[in-house]
C-alpha cells in the first residue's frame, strides 16, 4: 500500500513537472512566433513605405515638369519658330460646339470585316449586350473601333444630361456597392462581378474614379462601365477621379494602351474619352448622409457650389490663373480650359514660380525661344493699362498671389476633391507630397460634414494594405479597389455593401491565384524583393548626384564616409523619407568600424543585372514630352520635332545642347533610316546609354555631371567619346 502511494506521488510530481515544461515551451514558442511576427510586420511596413514614396516621388516628378512647362507658356514668343510647337502643348485648337464634334466622333463609316471574330453589339443596349462584353473581355477578345465609338458617343450624350452630384436612395434596394480605384485591373473588376453580382437596378453601384492608367486593360474597364451605365442610368454611378485626366494618361500609361489596341482609330476614340473624362460626376451622396468622393475635401468645400460649376470647362488639373493675353492673330487665343491658364502654378497656387531676368533670358533662349519680352509686348495690341502692369511685374521677376475669381474658385473645389489626402493633424494645408490638392484633418472632416448633415465620407485615391482604412475617428473611409496595386501579394482590395442603416460591409478578395498559395513569409519577402528593386532604380537613377552628396562628407577624398554621413547623403538627394540605415544591409552596404565605402558601394550597386534594363530618371518626363509633340500620335517624329523635344528638355533640366548634337543623336538613332524617329527607337536609345553610363562606372570613369551631358554621348558612332 506504502510503495502505491509512493508511485503516485512521483508519478504526480513527474506530471507537474512535465506540465511546467509544457507551458515553458509553450511561452517561449509564443514569443518567438511574436517576435517573428513582428519582424515580418517591420518589413512589411519598410517595403510599403518604399513603393508609397516612389509613387508619390513620380507624380512629383510629372509635376515639376509640368511646372516647366507652364513657365515657357507664361513666357512664350508668338513670333517665334517654336510658338507652334508650345501652343499645340497647351491649347485646345479645336473649340466647337458638341453638335460638330458627334459628326468628327461618328463611327458610321467604318466597316466590321468579317474577319472580326469580336462581340458584335446592337443598339440601344440592353443587359444580354452588356454581359456578352464583360464574357468578350473575360477571354481577352477587342471589341471593333465601330463600336467603341458606338458605344462612347452613346454614353457621352447621357454623361452630359447628368448632375455634378449624383444623389442615390438604398430604400429602392437592399443595398449600394461601392467600388475604389481600379486603375485597368480588369481581373479585380471581374472579382468583384463573380463575388457580388452584375449591375443592375436592384445591384446599383458607385464606382469612384481611376479606372484608367497603369493597368493593362483600363479600356475594356471603360466600356464595361459605359455599358452598363446606358442599361441602368439610375443604377450605376461614376465618379471623376485624379487619373481621368487626359494630360496624366500621356504619362501613366492610358494614352499608349488605346493606341496600341486601335491604331487607326485610336486618336479618335482617345479625343472622345478626353471629352467624356470633363463630364464624368464629381460625386455621390447616399441617403443624404454618406458623400462618396475620389480624393477628399478641404476646408473651402461646398457641395453647393460644386452643384452649380460647369465641370466639363475643367477637363484638367491646370489652374485658371490669369486672363489670356489679348494677341492680334485670332489663332493664337487660347481657351479658358486650356493648360496655358496657370502651368507655373499647378497644383500649388501657394507657391507661383519666380524667376530673375537673367535666367528668365537663359531658359528662353535654351527652349529656342529667342525674342525678349519687350518684343512680345511690340506685338499684343490692345492691351489694357493693366495688362501693361502685369508685364512690368513678369519683368521684375515678381509672383504676386493670384486675384480670386470664380473661375479659380471652381478649379480649387474641383482639384481639392480629386486630389486631396486626409491626415491625422488638425487644419488644413497644401499636399506638398503629390503637388496636388490638400491635406486636411479631423476638424475639416467634422465642420464640413456637420455643415452638409453628413455623417460619413468615403474617398479613395490612396492604395491600402487591406483594401480599406478608417480615419478621423471613423468618419473617414478610404477604399481601394485594385488588389496586388505595387506588387503580387502587396495588397488586398475591397468593396462596400451599405443598406438603408448605412453601416459599411466590406468584402476583401486578391485576385492573382498566386498569392493565395504564398505563406506570409514569402508574400512579404516576394513584395519585398519588388520595392528594394524598384529602390535600386532610383538610386541607379541619382547615382550623380549620390556621388556628389557622399563627396561632400568626405573633404580629404578617403573614399569612405560614416554611415551617419551616408544615410543623410540618401535622404538628401532621394527625398523620400525611407529609415535607410535598416535598409542598408539590404541594399548591400557593408561598413567597417562605423565607415562605409561608398565608391566601392556604387560599383556594386551597378552590378545588378536587372538594373542594366532600366531607364534613367528624366525616361518618364521624355516619353511624355514625346507624345506630347506626336500630334498625330503616329508614334514618330520628325527630325524637326525631335530637335523641338530635345530643346524643351535640355531647358528643363538648364543644360546646354546645340542643334548639331541633336542632329547627330537624331541620325544615330534612326535606326532603320527612315527619315523619323518612332518610339522604339526613342526608347532603345535610352537601353544604350544605359550600357554606355554603367561601362563608365565600372572603369572608374565617374563625373558626376554625366547625367546632364549623356545626349552627346548616346549616339552608337559616338561611343568611343564617352570612353
């Protein structure tokens, strides 16, 4: 009986402890897979941080040149040869009425061959025609030209009889779906269809802005959308957004897929978008309580305004600044609308550009713009004394804020709900990270919507990792609709379901079928690999002023610098506000006794072989300068307009380049010797002085100006002089 109760003693005390160790082990188990976590969440968050600043540090750069080119606008020559070419840049040459251009727009005399094996549509559209299109892009068909401009010409008409605010009721249906940027991911749109139903009346939806640009299928979204907003006007409802601007599709990718997928007609039907873009709604109330708006608001916004405002005379970003300047040829006026009224201060109406005389005359003269202002003035008749004040002014260099006018007014409240950004602060002030718009915070958000008795807002514009965000105590939602927007796994999208009570329901989906068999590991480490290869691009990109930036911490020439010294360099030149001593192992910098060799770092950094494909930092600026001057878009230019282009840049970026050079360039880069310069070409040159600069680099050739004088390089029989 004593040795029993012995046994069940140890036996008792054997449990006890091995129970200690169970839960031991469990606790430790627990805080590594929290501290895994973590760690996974960190570089999450760092790689996020990476593609949100590089995207934001892009749309910067579209700005300056914009601003750019707002300035040789302010300060053009009409006598001059390139008066032509500039004017083309920012005027609508073609003001009609819209009875005329239905007749240029008219889609009745092109032929359906019968080799087109296509959807064929019939007229009026019914919901069978609109299904058979969303099957026919589904199995990657394209619909004829004949009746993409059908079918855009019928949706222009009623886009035109529409409010600027569209008002919708939830007590004739169950429930409202609301859809966030889809940017041409045709797929996600397909999703959401499959999860929640095809439009209709009894399933109306709000579809808030950027359907176009940087997707490959932004068209087929476009006339997915008109389909079914001819079959249910009541029942579908579109929002303007930032992208459905026909100046941001030149860079961002739209302007190119149209015309790749209709050359023959793609100029047509891109005119046409452009004039149904300015009539797209501004937005949408719910009930009367939820406002739904691409970008957001500001502390100026009224929504009574914004009722009244002819929105198709803002059919872009550019600020209505000053009266145009009274010319004696009838064909150099320009319209209000155009981009000639305000480019100096797009965007940032805070911050007008000023410039001294004597870069005034510098920057003229580099654009090809050889008369001075004073024989500007010999040729504006009719000026008012005014006028005259306003030229004494642009003399003396001065930038006086511009008067308000209802003109601007209207601008403002229609860039501020396009473009603005929310923020955690209290006030108001400009979005100095896009250029575009404002940032505003809680206060703005309760004054605004207490004023219109509103109790929430739903914008978009911004990409989110779960496909949507609450802000300002839940009175603020951001939704975004394109899942995997930097990267496959980066991000989920979403949509709202809301019934009468008006409390959002949110359905999240990805619709790759690859990131669905990833573990969180490898979704993160494979978004990851994205952004630090995106961030090598950028510092591939800045390697010039990079090296200059590491040269100034070291004075005596060492070739090493702290890592202090080198994470400042970074940030100083890059801008984009990236914690970079984390990244530094990452981006394959190793140091010794707290330096680091920064020349050794460039070398390597070189070395990578998908950098050798990239295209230096002003590729962007020029592909969107190029078919800015392909008026015709034919996808060629002239010798002639490709001099015109090349000055535009070398003015943009203060750099000296004489027409032989350019003569040169544009002989060595026709390389099938037509007599033009077509895309491919443009762009292969760029491939080569991509070679050319890395070669530099590699034999220790390094001068930190190679950036700004590689045009004279760029030419294959000049190669031997880069060397």
């Amino acid at each position: 009986m004593a040795w029993s109760h012995h046994s069940c003693t140890t036996q008792s005390c054997f449990l006890q402890q091995n129970t200690k160790i169970q839960f031991v082990a469990a606790l430790l188990i627990q805080r590594w897979y929290r501290q895994y976590v973590a760690r996974l969440e960190m570089r999450r968050r760092c790689t996020w941080n990476i593609f949100q600043s590089i995207e934001y540090a892009g749309e910067q750069d579209q700005i300056k040149l914009y601003n750019f080119f707002g300035y040789l606008m302010e300060h053009f020559t009409p006598a001059s040869s390139e008066r032509s070419l500039i004017s083309h840049i920012f005027r609508e040459n073609d003001v009609v009425h819209d009875t005329e251009w239905e007749r240029y727009f008219c889609y009745k005399s092109i032929e359906v061959s019968h080799g087109y094996h296509g959807p064929h549509l019939t007229f009026p559209m019914t919901f069978c025609e609109a299904s058979k299109l969303v099957e026919a892009f589904k199995h990657k068909q394209l619909l004829h030209s004949r009746y993409v401009l059908q079918l855009l010409g019928e949706a222009w008409k009623l886009l035109r009889i529409l409010p600027n605010i569209n008002h919708v009721s939830t007590c004739h249906s169950k429930e409202i779906t609301i859809c966030g940027d889809l940017h041409g991911q045709l797929e996600d749109l397909l999703l959401v269809f499959y999860k929640n139903g095809l439009p209709s009346s009894e399933k109306p939806y709000v579809f808030n802005g950027d359907f176009v640009d940087r997707g490959k299928s932004s068209m087929e979204i476009l006339l997915i959308l008109f389909a079914f907003l001819l079959v249910y006007p009541n029942g579908v409802h579109l929002n303007r957004g930032n992208h459905e601007d026909h100046i941001v599709n030149l860079r961002y990718g739209f302007t190119k897929e149209v015309l790749g997928k209709y050359r023959v007609h793609g100029k047509k039907i891109l005119k046409l978008l452009q004039k149904m873009f300015s009539w797209l709604p501004l937005a949408t109330v719910i009930d009367g309580k939820v406002l739904v708006v691409h970008g957001g608001i500001s502390d100026t916004t009224d929504l009574n305004v914004i009722a009244r405002m002819e929105r198709h005379k803002v059919n872009h970003s550019a600020e209505p600044s000053e009266p145009v300047r009274r010319f004696p040829d009838p064909s150099l006026r320009t319209p209000k609308n155009s981009l000639i009224f305000g480019l100096t201060g797009l965007f940032c109406p805070s911050a007008p550009l000023s410039v001294c005389p004597s870069e005034l005359r510098q920057r003229r003269q580099q654009a090809g713009l050889s008369q001075s202002l004073q024989e500007l003035r010999r040729l504006v008749s009719s000026s008012s004394s005014s006028d005259e004040d306003d030229d004494d002014a642009d003399d003396d260099g001065g930038s006086d804020p511009q008067p308000r006018t209802p003109e601007r007014d209207e601008w403002k409240q229609m860039v501020d709900l396009l473009w603005s950004d929310p923020m955690a602060q209290d006030g108001c002030q400009p979005n100095q990270v896009r250029g575009g718009g404002c940032y505003w915070g809680p206060d703005v958000t309760e004054e605004v919507l207490g004023r219109h008795h509103l109790q929430l807002l739903i914008r978009s514009h911004e990409c989110k990792q779960d496909g949507y965000e609450f802000c300002h105590n839940r009175r603020v939602l951001t939704l975004f609709s394109a899942s995997n927007y930097y990267e496959v796994g980066s991000n989920r999208g979403a949509y709202v379901r809301m019934g009468p009570d008006l409390v959002p329901h949110f359905i999240q989906y990805q619709s790759s079928q690859t990131c669905r068999t990833l573990t969180l590991r490898q979704s993160i480490g494979r978004t990851e690999r994205s952004a630090l290869c995106a961030l090598r691009e950028q510092l591939f990109a800045h390697k010039s002023d990079l090296l200059g930036a590491f040269q100034h911490y070291d004075p005596d020439n060492t070739g090493v610098i702290s890592l202090k010294h080198w994470a400042s360099a970074m940030e100083g030149v890059l801008k984009l506000g990236l914690p970079w001593r984390v990244l530094r192992s990452q981006l394959g910098t190793s140091t010794q006794d707290g330096m680091l060799d920064y020349r050794e770092w460039i070398q390597d950094l070189l070395s990578n072989a998908s950098i050798l494909e990239t295209m230096y930092r002003n590729h962007s600026n020029l592909e969107t300068i190029f078919r800015i001057i392909d008026t015709d878009h034919s996808g060629s230019l002239s010798f002639e307009e490709f001099r015109q282009t090349w000055k535009l840049l070398s003015a943009h970026l203060k750099t000296e380049v004489d027409d032989d050079a350019i003569a040169d360039l544009a002989l060595s880069i026709d390389f099938n010797k037509d007599g033009s310069i077509d895309i491919n070409e443009f762009m292969e040159a760029f491939r080569l002085v991509q070679s050319c600069l890395v070669y530099r680099v590699h034999t220790n050739i390094m001068d930190p100006d190679i950036v700004q004088s590689w045009i004279i390089c760029v030419t294959c029989k000049k190669y031997s002089q880069c060397f």
